[in-house]
C-alpha cells in the first residue's frame, strides 16, 4: 500500500507540473482549451465574449470576465472574485488531493500537454482495483446459467433480453465463491475485508450496480433485492462508503458520451430508471439515487460543461417536493447549468420513468420532455397551487405573495427565467404583468433566498396586492 508520504509527493509533483508546464500551455491557447467562454485576446490577455454563458452562470457582462497575465491560474470577474481553473472544473470548489490531480490532468488534456507525468504520479489504489475486480465478478454472475432468475427480473422491468449483458449491471455471487475469486486475483484477505465487499451476507442473489465518479472509478456499489415485497431492505449499499461527494448515478458515461460544453442531463431518482431508459437508447439520463441533491451538484455540472438540467423525478408526494427543492439548490448555486421541470403528474398514470417507457415507449419519453417547462416558472406555478384567475382575491394575493418572496431572491443570472415567471404569475392570478412586477420590486426583490430549508418565509401580514 502507498504510504501517506507517497500521496503527499504524487500531489506535489502534480502541483508543479501544473505551474511550470500546464498553465503556460493553457495561457497560450485558452480560447480552444475552454472554448465556452468565447474567449479573444487583449493587450493583458484574454477576455470573454459568451454573453449568453457569463450571464447565466456569473451573472455579470462578457467583457468584466478576463484572465490577464502571463500564465493567469484562473479567470476574474471585474468587481466580483476570482475563479481558479481547477475549482472551474471542479464546480466552484477548489479542489483537493486526488480531485486536484484529476482536474490538472483535464487541463492538461485541454492544453494539448502530455498527460503521462500526472499520470505516473498517481499512487496505485487497491481499494479501487478490488471494487473493480468484484463488479466484474458480478458482471460474470449474472451472464452465468446461474442468474436466470435475475435476467426474467430485469426482463420484468423492461431490459430487452439483448441488452441485460450490456447494461451494466450485475449478480452478487456467492460468498465462498466470491473470496475465492478475489485471492486468485491476488488480494489479501485484509483488503477484501477493508473493503467490505463481502461484509454483509444479504448481497448474494441480488442485483448489484456501480455508483462511478467523474473518472470512472467506482465510489460505492448498490445491491437490489429481486422481490419487492422483501423483509430485509429493498436496496443495499456498500458499508463505509459514503455516497455524499459523489455525482449523479451514471454520468460517467454521460461525460463519455457528450462533447463539453454541449452536454444536456435528465436527472430521475432511480437506478433503474437509468439503465432501462439506456437499453431504449436513451443516453442523455443520471440518478440522483434517492430525493436529495445539492447546490454543488449544480456547481460540479456546470464545471463539467453541462448546459441544460432537466428534473424527471416520481409521480408521487415526495418526487414533487424533491424536484422544488432541487429547482431551489440549483438557484443558491453559485453557478448551475439551465434547469428545467417535467411535472410529475405528467407521468401519469406511470410512477417513474421505467414504468413511463414500459407503457408508452421511447416516443412517449421524448413526448414527456418536449412538455417541461423553466424550472423557475414550475416553482412558482407550485408556489400558487391550486389558485386560478378566478379564485377568491385573497387567496390570489396570498399566492402571489408566497411566490414573490421566493422569486425575490433569486440571484441575478435568473432575471430573465424571474421576468417569466412573473408574467405566467399574473396571467394565473388574472392580473396584468406590469402591476404583479411593480408589487413585486416594492414588497420583496430586497429579501435574500433562504440558505436553509426549501421554501420561501410567509410574509407577516395579509397582502394587498
């Protein structure tokens, strides 16, 4: 194993390499490296030219976004902070240990600088090599005569037959079976235990799949039982492996299969959601495994080159409430790509897309999606639920002043998504957009966004808008 020590040096090294060779190359070309800025030279360096990227992810003109001097480590907005290039692809977080050496690498790469130096200096992880070795074991498991009462299950669920090899799921063997695969391969039996691969024995016989980073390393793995009805838990997950700095379930290949700066995400709760919309041939889809994600999840997309996110989660309770908190993450972003809403009672009368494509079939996902909408607008529409134009005015007015406060802080790289959603506000409430705007300036436009919690405060008095 490679000590503490070792690490350190391979991050130094790294950290060298960065200054004396990588930011030189990039300061020379930055417009190919990072093209989505439109960058064009000045007499200091580089200035941006994208409006369209500057304003929706700075907020602020292309001209007050320059990276000046000789070998500049990052791009400044005039009048606002500084932005390092690795904490750029890093979406907004400076990066750290091997998340550093992985964004100098990107650099590197978008440099045309040779790679191999980083690469060397890398430590070897066994951790990572073993949960490899064991996916593949899985992977072996449910191609085997063994696993047939897995592929009907997925047969079940929608996979075509043709397509459970290639979907990238697997069986978790045996145990014995399992220990002694992995010895062979030339693990110890410490390693094994360190990472817990077969720590729980409720994982055999179930459906396993493999939760990646943004450089195709396995962060967790997940263990689906067969039957739903089951007394244990339904899903599993790999003990001591947290799933927190992770991104999205999938977008590996997302990343793999999308040019940067071009790259479109539909986010839905479930695994399975992912590999059956891919055995359809719907590519462009990540899980968030759950309700939950987080400001930084944007922030990483949009480092990531993503433009646009739209949210496809469950036709349920908890699917709506999810995908108004995750319009509110994406608005406390510091940077987030576009994000959109599917309403989800447009699922219906499916739950989740799995169910979605079993029933009406890849021309009704595509049908699904042409009809979201700005995710603003979805959260301000939710905001007034229930209240049309011809509704009491009192309930109008409460409507429109939960939404006022919410819109009202919203940062200024929303103003064009605030200016329609308080035009379909008005139309909704039956009042004209002019007044709704002006009550809007005076009563809540000063009012910050809430860092905590999901909804906006309700106002302290009754309004008379």
């Amino acid at each position: 194993m490679e000590s503490g020590s070792t690490k350190q040096d391979a991050r130094t090294r790294a950290g060298d390499y960065y200054t004396e060779v990588v930011l030189p190359a990039l300061a020379e070309r930055l417009d190919a490296a990072l093209p989505e800025f439109g960058w064009r030279r000045d007499e200091r360096g580089w200035v941006a030219t994208n409006e369209e990227l500057t304003h929706r992810v700075l907020g602020v003109r292309a001209e007050r976004v320059v990276a000046h001097g000789h070998a500049p480590r990052g791009f400044l907005v005039h009048g606002g902070e500084a932005m390092l290039w690795t904490a750029y692809l890093n979406g907004g977080v400076v990066p750290r240990g091997e998340d550093f050496v992985r964004a100098v690498k990107e650099l590197a790469e978008r440099a045309g600088v040779d790679t191999s130096p980083i690469e060397q200096a890398v430590p070897r992880d066994r951790r990572a090599e073993l949960l490899e070795d064991f996916f593949a074991l899985c992977r072996d498991e449910l191609a085997s005569p063994r696993a047939a009462a897995a592929r009907e299950y997925l047969e079940r669920r929608g996979l075509p037959a043709g397509e459970i090899e290639r979907a990238g799921l697997g069986l978790a063997p045996p145990r014995a079976q399992s220990v002694r695969a992995l010895r062979e391969r030339g693990y110890s039996d410490a390693e094994i235990a360190r990472a817990a691969v077969l720590s729980d024995s409720r994982w055999p016989g179930r459906i396993v799949g493999a939760w990646r980073d943004e450089r195709g390393r396995i962060g967790t793995l997940w263990a689906r039982s067969l039957t739903d009805d089951a007394p244990q838990a339904k899903y599993l997950y790999l003990r001591g492996a947290s799933r927190a700095g992770l991104p999205p379930y999938g977008l590996t290949d997302v990343l793999a299969w999308q040019p940067y700066g071009q790259r479109e995400l539909v986010l839905v709760e479930g695994f399975f959601d992912v590999h059956h919309l891919r055995s359809r041939g719907i590519t462009g889809v990540a899980a968030l495994g759950g309700t939950a994600v987080r400001s930084q999840t944007f922030e990483r997309l949009t480092g990531l080159g993503f433009v646009s996110v739209t949210l496809c989660l469950d036709r349920d309770d908890a699917g709506r409430a999810a995908t108004a908190r995750a319009v509110d993450q994406a608005a406390r972003a510091a940077a987030s790509p576009a994000v959109f809403a599917v309403d989800p009672d447009g699922l219906a009368p499916a739950k989740d897309p799995d169910e979605l494509v079993r029933q009406r079939g890849v021309e009704g996902w595509h049908a699904l999606l042409a009809g979201r909408t700005c995710g603003v607008v979805w959260r301000a529409h939710e905001l007034a639920s229930g209240v049309v134009a011809d509704s009491p005015a009192l309930e109008r007015r409460e409507a429109l002043a939960r939404a006022g406060v919410w819109l009202g802080g919203l940062p200024p790289r929303l103003a064009i998504e605030q200016e329609d959603a308080i035009r379909a506000l008005a139309e909704r409430c039956g009042y004209s957009q002019a007044a709704v705007e002006r009550a809007f300036r005076a009563r809540f436009w000063s009012q910050p966004l809430a860092r905590g919690g999901s909804s906006p405060a309700r106002p302290g008095f009754s309004p008379a808008l």
